[in-house]
C-alpha cells in the first residue's frame, strides 16, 4: 500500500465533509437520527484504498467533536469511531481486497457498524447507570432512518462520484 497525494487528498476531503454533512443535517432539524456522519465516512470505505479509510472512520468523530462540538466527546465520538472505523475496515477490505460487490459490502458494513454500537454500549452504558440493553435497543431502533438512507443515498452518490472525472482521478 502507497500512502500518495491523491490519498491524503481523499482523506482530508472526507474528513472535512465528515464535519460539514453533519452540521447541514443539524440545521435543517434532521440531526443524529439519520446518521449524517456515516454517509461520508462509508463512502470513503469504497473510495480510499484499503486500510488508509480506516483512518476517516476512526478520526471523523473526534474531528468534528472538537471543530464543532457535536458528537460529545465521551461517550459518543468514542462510540462514533469505533464504528466507523468497524465499518471501513470491513466495507474496504471486501470491496478492494476480496472484490465483494458494492451492496453487499455496504450492507455488511453497517450491520458492523451497528453491531459495534450495539457492543460499545453493553461497554459504555453500565459507566452511565443505564442497562446496555435499553440504551442497545434504543440506539438501534432511533437509528433505523439513517440505516435507510444510507441505503439509499451511498449507492446514488457513488455511481455520480464513481462517474466524476475529478474523483477518478484523484482515487485511482
């Protein structure tokens, strides 16, 4: 693996949209509930070669908890990037090493992503006097709308940035 420009150039784009999607989402009242983080931080999983994506998942939240304050440091952004970092690990290395198709990959990837929440907060919540079960449960369910977008929306952004000459360029 070769660390070049054009990597570090990726990285710091989707770094920079990892902060900035999120603060749109928030000014439109469409926060936490549709997971506005993971969709930068998931595409970067299929567009930043294997494993330097990791490095957006696990960065992400701890950049954007100190530019703008959100997510709270601890517990969340520690939660956050634990699970971005899960979920490029896993949508980068089946997509680029195993050559696994695209849906699939995503797929797998949020079920990682959300099983890692669901383990951080049988982890974490005890910390806080709240049972990791219901604060489980209640996470998962909460973040079923952001489940559907990113369904949604990853596989229409990809195709428009996978078509972009600029993208192309810089991720290939």
């Amino acid at each position: 693996m070769k660390i070049d420009t054009r990597q570090l150039t990726l990285i710091a784009l989707f770094l920079a949209l990892s902060v900035i999607v999120p603060i749109v989402f928030h000014m439109i009242g469409a926060g936490s509930v549709f997971l506005p983080m993971f969709l930068p931080i998931l595409l970067a999983g299929f567009l930043i070669e294997f494993p330097l994506a990791i490095l957006v998942g696990l960065l992400a939240p701890w950049l954007s908890a100190f530019v703008t304050g959100m997510p709270p440091l601890f517990p969340t952004a520690l939660i956050m990037s634990i699970e971005g970092a899960s979920a490029t690990a896993v949508i980068g290395y089946f997509f680029y090493r195993r050559n696994w198709k695209f849906m699939v990959c995503l797929v797998l990837g949020i079920i990682v992503e959300r099983i890692s929440l669901v383990l951080m907060g049988f982890v974490l919540a005890p910390l806080f006097n709240l049972p990791g079960e219901i604060f489980s449960i209640y996470k998962l369910t909460q973040s079923l709308p952001g489940v559907g977008l990113q369904i949604i929306l990853i596989p229409i952004i990809y195709k428009i940035v996978e078509r972009s000459q600029l993208i192309n360029t810089l991720s290939k």
